[in-house]
C-alpha cells in the first residue's frame, strides 16, 4: 500500500523529526542509506532540524537592556549579545535579556566644575562650630551669628528674617580670589520685606569708594549687582527696577575677554554693561546675608562663584 506519512510529531520527548515517504519496502535493507522502512511499508528519511537544547542559529541583539533573538528548537540561546528562548514545533524564536546591553544608571553629589571656587548651600552645617561648610571642597568655610534655617530652593535655605540680624563671615575669601579674572556670582533670594534701599545678602567689596571687589544690592531701590576695581571705576547691572516677590535666582557674570558684565534673572539676560576696570582684589572678607548693617529680610540659597565666565546656557542649566 502506497501512503505518505507528511509529519510525525513526537511531543514531550528531546527530539522532534519529521519523516517523507520515499519508495516502497519490506526491511531497512531495501532503503536507501541514511533510510529505512518505516511502518506504512515505505523508505523514509529523518530529517532532524534541532535536538535538545541547543544554540540558536541566528545571532541576539541587544541595546538599551538588550533583546536577542536566536532560532532553533526547544530553548535556544542566541549567539549575540542577548540570550533568547524559544518553544515550539522545528524552530522557535524568543527575546531575553542581554548584560550588554544595561544601562546603568548613579547619582552623585558634588559639583563637576573645576572652576567652582565656592559654594554654599547651606545643607551643609557644622553646628558644633557654627560653621557653614563650604560644599565646593576648597575649604572656604563661614562663620554664623543670629543664623536660623528654612526649607529653601534645594535643601535648606539661610533664613534671615527681620529683626535676627543673621550674617554669616568668610574670612578666607576675597576679591582678591579673582582680582583680574572672569568670574560668576550666583545666588536664589526670596525677599519678606525691604529693610532699606541696599539690602545686601552678598559683599566682597565694591559698596563704597575705596572699597574694590563686587556685591549684590536687594533693596527698595531695585536689585542690582556692582563691581568696582582699585580706581573706583564701578560697572552696576540691574536685575530688577523694584524689589520683587517670591524665590528668584540671579547670576552676575564679568568678562574680561569681552569687557562686558551682564546680570541673568531666572536664567534669563536682563541687562549688560561695559566693564573695562582693572584688579578688583581687595581684603574686604565676603558676608552673606547682610553688611555693615545692611541686613536683608528673607531667604538665601545655593550661592556659588565660579573662576570663569559662565554661558547662557550655563547659567539656565543652574539650580
């Protein structure tokens, strides 16, 4: 009797084998080699197309986590950067995971910029002292009086509310530090109340004759940023004509390169002005928070002066 067989299926073992019918027979003998007689009578051959577990043929993908792709039977494991498995009749596809493919992901404290000569924060506090720390590393730290602290634009903020006279005194800074260089000062303050025309939340210089450095002025007439050198020659970049309410951040940038002081409120360019002065170093140490007096009535946070003129785009990317 002629029949083919067109597949046999054998399920729950090792091996799947599909088998076609070839000539007539009545022993093994009668085939062909690599045949034999199967039980309708007929030569057959075995085909096999994958056994076990074995490798996949195709090569895996991955990127991003990694997928691979691998063809063959049973479980298959791709030979690229991903591992596949697959189920199925003959040949079977499957996606995993591929090591190659991760991406990592880390956070990190600190600031990247060589060029940060300081940073206060005020996250960070060596109350035992009455120190605040500078978080730049380079160890200019500052003393406190009357200091109090809020939640703030990142962390913790120095809260100098009217009537607590807070000042905090960093001895080992002055203009001198970038006497005839670029720099950019920048700073957040919220404002409770004007307490005088010059409200002063940050000074190394430059608020009186005789007196070379640069300083912020907050008060009721207008917040600006001044810069003075030796001969008195003073340049003032206007932030705001009127005080303003709610937290602000402000960046004040000298370039000696382009002779130019320009003032950024909210990461925005508000106002420029020529600066062609010489050295600005003097030996007035820098205060937070008030001067002479000048006491401010508000919040203070993430002040840091930089070594450099900082780009527009530098200054938008601030916290």
């Amino acid at each position: 009797m002629m029949r083919a067989l067109a597949a046999l299926l054998v399920i729950g073992g090792f091996a799947c084998h599909r088998f076609v019918a070839i000539v007539p027979c009545a022993v093994d003998d009668d085939c062909a080699d690599g045949e034999r007689c199967g039980a309708a009578a007929v030569c057959v051959r075995s085909v096999a197309e994958g056994e076990g577990e074995g490798e996949g043929e195709g090569e895996g993908e991955g990127e991003g986590e990694g997928e691979g792709e691998g063809e063959g039977e049973g479980e298959g494991e791709g030979e690229g950067e991903g591992e596949g498995e697959g189920e199925g009749e003959g040949e079977g596809e499957g996606e995993g995971d591929g090591e190659d493919g991760d991406v990592g992901e880390g956070e990190g404290e600190g600031e990247g910029d060589a060029d940060l000569l300081a940073w206060w924060g005020f996250d960070a506090l060596d109350s035992t002292n009455g120190l605040v720390l500078d978080q730049s590393g380079n160890g200019h730290d500052g003393s406190y009086s009357g200091a109090a602290f809020a939640p703030g634009r990142l962390g913790v903020a120095l809260d100098s509310s009217a009537g607590r006279m807070t000042r905090v005194d960093v001895t080992s800074f002055t203009s001198d530090l970038v006497a005839v260089q670029s720099f950019t000062v920048s700073l957040c303050f919220e404002q409770h109340t004007s307490v005088d025309p010059f409200d002063i939340p940050l000074h190394a210089g430059a608020a009186s004759a005789g007196n070379p450095g640069f300083c912020f002025e907050l008060g009721e007439a207008g917040w600006v940023a001044r810069v003075m050198d030796a001969d008195d020659e003073l340049t003032v970049v206007t932030f705001s004509g009127v005080p303003l309410t709610g937290m602000h951040c402000l960046a004040f940038v000298v370039d000696r390169e382009r002779l130019r002081a320009s003032a950024f409120l909210d990461g925005n360019l508000v106002d420029t002005a020529t600066f062609s002065g010489g050295s600005i170093g003097g030996s007035q140490p820098l205060s937070l928070a008030s001067y002479n007096g000048y006491q401010t009535d508000g919040l203070l946070d993430e002040v840091r002066i930089f070594g450099r003129t900082l780009t527009a785009q530098e200054v938008a990317a601030l916290p």
